[in-house]
C-alpha cells in the first residue's frame, strides 16, 4: 500500500499518510460501494438452524445468502452477529429498513425535524439528528450486506433468544460457542473460509469477546457502542454499581429469552424435544443475574453475599474475567465506534490503545452522545465524517475481499472535542496535553451557587484548615450523569443534560479563571482528594465542568469511588511524570475492602473518564464535589449501611493540599 504524504500540523491534523475525518477523495467510493448498484438482487434466508455445540446445547441461528433467483453457488466471506435480545426482535426492526422509502425519504424527513430552539428540550433535536447518519444501518442485521455478496449469520447467544442453555453473561464459555460456530460455518458449501464479527451494544461486546481468542478465520471486527470491561463501565465503577443500568437491562434480557421461536415453524424447523429442552432451561434459570443485583442491595453485611455476588468483586472468578474483552489478543482489524457518554464510555480509547495492531488497522470514532446513537449526527455531510454504515462496509470489503478502497487510510482516530468540533488524531491522549496540578482552595470563585463556592488554581493558596461538607441527595437526577446511564433519552431536558447549575446546589464547586486561548483538555483525570468522613464508608463523586462566560456549567466527565474501596492496583495504573497518578485502576476486591477510621483524614485518588473537550477564551474550568450520584451509580447495600448517608467533609489543608490533575494544552491563567 502507497501512503499519501500529509505533513503534521496543528492539533486536529490527521498523521502522515491517512485521511482528514471525512475521508478525503475515497470516501465517494465507499459511499458508492453502498448506495450504488449491487452484486445480488435477492436476499434469501435459512431460519432456525440448530446447531449443536460440543457440550450438546443447541444454539440457533439465520443465514442470509445473497443470489438472483436462487442463492449463489459461489462461496463468500460471512458476517456474524452474536446477538443477546432475541434475533427474531432484531430481525423484524431490521426488515423495516428494506421498506421503500424508509433509507432515502423517511429517515432524513425524520433527521430535519427536532424541538423548536428555545423551547428546552433541543436535546431531542439531537439525537434526531443522526436518523441519516447511517447508525441505524451499521447497527442493524444489515441485509443490504447481502445484497453486496456477504453471506450473513446471526446467532442466539446460548440461554437468549431460542438458543438452549443458561444465559452466561458474557462467559467463558459464549467464546467457546462463539468458537464452534465459526468452525460450523467455514465448514459450509457456501463459506469461503472467512468472516467479520459485528454488533451494537451487547452484541458489539460479544464481537469484541469472540475475536480475543485470535480465531483464524476472523478478518475483520466492526463494534458499535460497546464495552471492552463492563466492571470499568457499569457494573461497578470506583465501588459505584451502575444502577439505573444494572437494575433494567438483564430483565430486558431475561424477558426476551422466552419469546417463542416462531421463525422455526415458519421454516419449517419446529422440534418439539428441542423445543420442551429450551422451556426447561428458561424455566430452571428465568431471572439470570437479578439474583446478584437483589443480593447486592439486600445484604447488610459480607457474611450474607451469595457465591454469585462474591464472584462479581473477586477479580479472579471466572464471572469477573468474562465481564473484560482482552483486546491485546485480537489481530483482527478492528473498527470501534462510541462516544464520551456512551453507558460504555469510559474504555473505548483504553480498547483502542491496547490493540496491538497498527493505525491502518484499527479504527475508533468517539462523539459527544449516548448509547442512543453515539453524537454522529451530521455523518455523510459536507466535512464530516462518512456515513456509519458506507465505513462499515468498506471495512469488511478491504479486509475480507481484499478490495483496495484504502479505508485503511482513514483517520485512525476520529474525535469529537466537547465544546469544539470533530478532528483527528495521531494518539490518545493528544500529546499537545499534558497532566497539571489545579489546586482547590477555599477562596470565593463568585461563579456558582453552590453548597460552597471555592476556587481552582494552577497554585495552591489554601491558608488555613477548613473542612467543607457534602451530603446524598436526588438533585443528581437532573444531570449529565443521568442521561448517560439511561442512555441519553432525558438528554432531551436541556436544563439537567446541558447545565449542571441544578445538581451543583447540593455539592461543592471549585472554578478557575478564565481562559485566554482554546484549551484543549485530552485523556483520563485524576481528582487527589483530602477526606474526613463521619462513618467508616462514604462514596465519592466528581465531576469536570465546562462553564460559560452567561454562566451555565456543562459537565465534560465523572468519576466516583468507594472510600473502602480505595486500594490502587499500581501495576495497572498510569502516572504523570511527577507522580501523580493520571488514571487509577481500583482492585475492586472484596478481600481488600478497607473501611475508614471516621474524623480521620484519608486521602482518595479519584479517577475521572478520559475524555476529549476544549475550553474557548472566556470559558472556566470547575470541579464538582458530590456525595451521590444516583441513578448512575449507588453502592452496594452493606457499604451504605457503613455510610449511614452520613456527611462528608473535604479538607482543605494547606500542608495536605487536595488537587485535581488535568491534562491541558496549556495553563489555565491564575
């Protein structure tokens, strides 16, 4: 391959040798890979195969061939989808999209229309905004695919859908299924040997999770909005389970694994031994994991966990190492999209650093949106960043049928700067930013109305001892924080998602000077905090915050961490050049939880997502302080009970400074 000489620029240059973020002169050959005329007419389907695993649990599972008239003889590469919510749900909202009209009249129809400006809830407008970004195409069982001579298959993961089994959230052993699928499917007539694993969601994860086991026949991954360590992301964050999640999607799953397999008796398939089997399995194991969410909430005390919580927060189970994609294991190339407040948000660029693979082969959008559609509103326009699904098949083109559309070219990392515009970069974090200490002090900021309004200096001028206080509360049910662990449908209230002016009044705010040039903040956080606590347990949150010369304060990322849960896995953990830690990584263990001595000063490092933003002249940079963060995250019963809901006190203390490091473009002036 003859790479294009592109000299390095400014910040937002893409580096030498790859496209700008909208693709450059390639991206009207990946557009007319997809919107021009196709290989194949006709879509024709094989419904409710069963096929029988090692350990003899039937999974099912579709294929779509493509053909004219009849499927094609000729064998072609294939794209998997493990899917979680029942592939007979998926493949009907799929088939809506083949509907005339929908792609090229409804969806941009629908893409024009949004809330009327002034009216608060603009934040509708946004999400309507990417209808024509292709997501719903990239995210879909996409039987355009076909048309374009892939074969594709999608798969019942085992205890979901009509697949047999136990549900094993994300298991050892769905690899191991995912595994012997792929074997069963390069062994069929119309297979050429090779595939792509694709998905959305969960089943981006289950993509991620079937190519770390390195599967030969694995030539490509395309993951949408997914997870590459669900502990980090939501399962229990700094001690803090994600609650408004956890509390919802197994049931969702659960309540979808006893759908009847209809398109078996539409093809043809239905077995009734095999059907009485699945019925057995759903009946002996109907709430998966609901147990552990109750038992987390209920048990006063260790002594009264089950085997099954304990697994959760014992780093060595096996349910705990299933719940991490190890994406130094995949050679596959592999394209990532997501966005800063994604429910899966915090490991996206952490996924990406760690894929051992060069920047031609791996792919990461990040945009500034939510699990509802990842911030590409505009994608295909003028500029912008090409349409989502005209990317992903361009990608499975290049590497599964070798066709040189350059794709391999195009920025490998495409981000979207929260108070600024979509560009490239060569690395994340951006090496123009680099950690600094912004030191909290007590000195009135005149900027917030707060439960204290201090300051946020590059100094520290903390004079005297002074403990500031903090307590639970619900304001946080209006905020960023919010929109992001319900997906960003009450992003829609702009006066919670888009100003933190509401929650602040029951936290503590720290707030800089303004800025005198753009600054761009890139990469992970770290709050170094002096902490008194009355009980022997307290949970933690803080936030960054973008605010305004009129004033509204724009939450760029959180972080939250159990006090118990304190302990730091150095070995894991990244620090700046003079020390501080850049971005923690928590054990999590049960084993090491370590209750505090209350009135005792303890110091918490706490680590807040990376993230990309910029700050223009005139803007501030603040820190929030909170004692709760509900419903996007609550810790488990038995350190509530050690918390009592109790106050919480921040010290400030001038021989124990508390400090936030930040990584900045330049000096935010004094």
């Amino acid at each position: 391959m003859v790479l294009t000489a592109t000299a390095p620029s400014a910040v937002g240059a893409p580096p030498p040798g790859f496209t700008d973020i909208d693709g450059g002169a390639h991206a009207a050959a990946w557009n007319a890979a997809v919107d021009g005329p196709q290989s194949y007419p006709d879509v024709f389907p094989d419904l409710a195969i069963p096929v029988t695993m090692s350990d003899g649990t039937v999974l099912k599972l579709d294929v779509q061939r493509p053909g004219n008239g009849s499927p094609t003889g000729e064998k072609l590469p294939t794209i998997i989808e493990f899917e979680t919510y029942s592939k007979i749900a998926v493949n009907l909202a799929s088939a809506m999209l083949q509907i005339p009209g929908v792609d090229e009249v409804l969806l941009p129809a629908l893409a024009s229309v949004g809330a009327p400006p002034g009216s608060g809830l603009e934040g509708l407008t946004d999400l309507s905004r990417q209808l024509d970004s292709g997501i719903l195409q990239a995210a879909a069982h996409n039987f355009d695919l076909v048309r374009g001579g892939y074969n594709l298959v999608h798969v019942d993961i085992r205890g979901t859908g009509t697949s047999e089994g136990k549900w094993q959230l994300f298991g050892d052993k769905e690899r191991e299924d995912a595994a012997e699928v792929i074997d069963w499917i390069t062994s069929q007539p119309w297979s050429d040997g090779t595939v792509a694993v694709k998905g959305t969601s969960a089943t981006g994860i289950a993509a991620l999770r079937a190519a770390d086991r390195g599967h030969p026949a694995i030539k490509a991954v395309f993951s949408l909005i997914s997870s590459g360590d669900l502990i980090d992301d939501i399962v229990i964050p700094g001690g803090g389970v994600g609650f408004g999640f956890a509390a919802v999607w197994p049931m969702a799953v659960n309540l979808a694994k006893f759908a009847p397999d209809v398109e078996a008796i539409i093809a043809g398939r239905f077995d009734p031994a095999q059907q009485r089997k699945w019925l057995e399995d759903r009946v002996a194991d109907p709430l998966t994991f609901m147990d552990v969410v109750a038992n987390a909430f209920t048990a006063m005390d260790t002594g009264q966990l089950t085997p099954k919580t304990r697994d959760l927060i014992d780093p060595d189970s096996d349910l705990r190492k299933g719940l991490k994609a190890n994406p130094e294991q995949i050679t596959a190339p592999t394209f990532l999209v997501s966005a800063w407040w994604d429910i899966f948000g915090s490991t996206p660029t952490e996924t990406y650093n760690a894929l051992a693979l060069p920047g031609t082969q791996k792919k990461l959008i990040m945009g500034e949106g939510f699990h509802a559609g990842a911030g590409v509103a505009g994608f295909g326009k003028p500029g912008m960043p090409p349409r989502l699904d005209a990317l992903q098949r361009a990608w499975f083109d290049k590497w599964l049928k070798g066709i040189d559309n350059h794709v391999d070219e195009y920025s490998p990392l495409t981000l979207k700067q929260q108070g600024g515009q979509w560009s490239s970069a060569p690395s994340y974090p951006r090496a123009e930013s680099t950690p600094q200490r912004m030191y909290l002090d007590d000195r009135r900021s005149g900027t917030a109305n707060s439960r204290y309004d201090g300051s946020l200096a590059a100094t520290a001028h903390q004079q005297t001892v002074a403990d500031l206080t903090v307590t639970p509360g619900l304001l946080s049910l209006c905020s960023r924080d919010t929109s992001r662990i319900w997906a960003g449908i009450p992003s829609i209230i702009m006066a919670c998602d888009q100003d933190s002016r509401i929650w602040e009044q029951s936290g503590l705010t720290f707030t800089s000077n303004p800025v005198t040039e753009p600054t761009v903040l890139s990469g992970p956080i770290n709050a170094h905090l002096n902490t008194v606590l009355d009980r022997p347990d307290g949970y933690w949150v803080v936030t960054v915050n973008d605010v305004s010369p009129d004033g509204r304060s724009r939450e760029l990322s959180s972080g939250q961490l159990l006090a118990s849960l304190r302990q730091i896995d150095d070995a894991q953990s990244t620090r700046a050049p003079n020390g501080d830690y850049t971005n923690p990584e928590y054990y999590l263990d049960l084993a090491r939880r370590e209750p505090v001595t209350p009135g005792q000063p303890v110091t918490l490092d706490i680590g807040i997502d990376p993230t990309e933003a910029v700050l223009q002249p005139g803007h501030r940079l603040r820190i929030d302080i909170y004692a709760s963060n509900l419903p996007k995250g609550l810790p488990p019963m038995l350190a509530l009970a050690d918390s009592g809901l109790a106050p919480q006190h921040l010290r400030l203390d001038p021989a124990q400074p508390s400090w936030v490091n930040v990584p900045l473009s330049v000096a935010i002036p004094e």
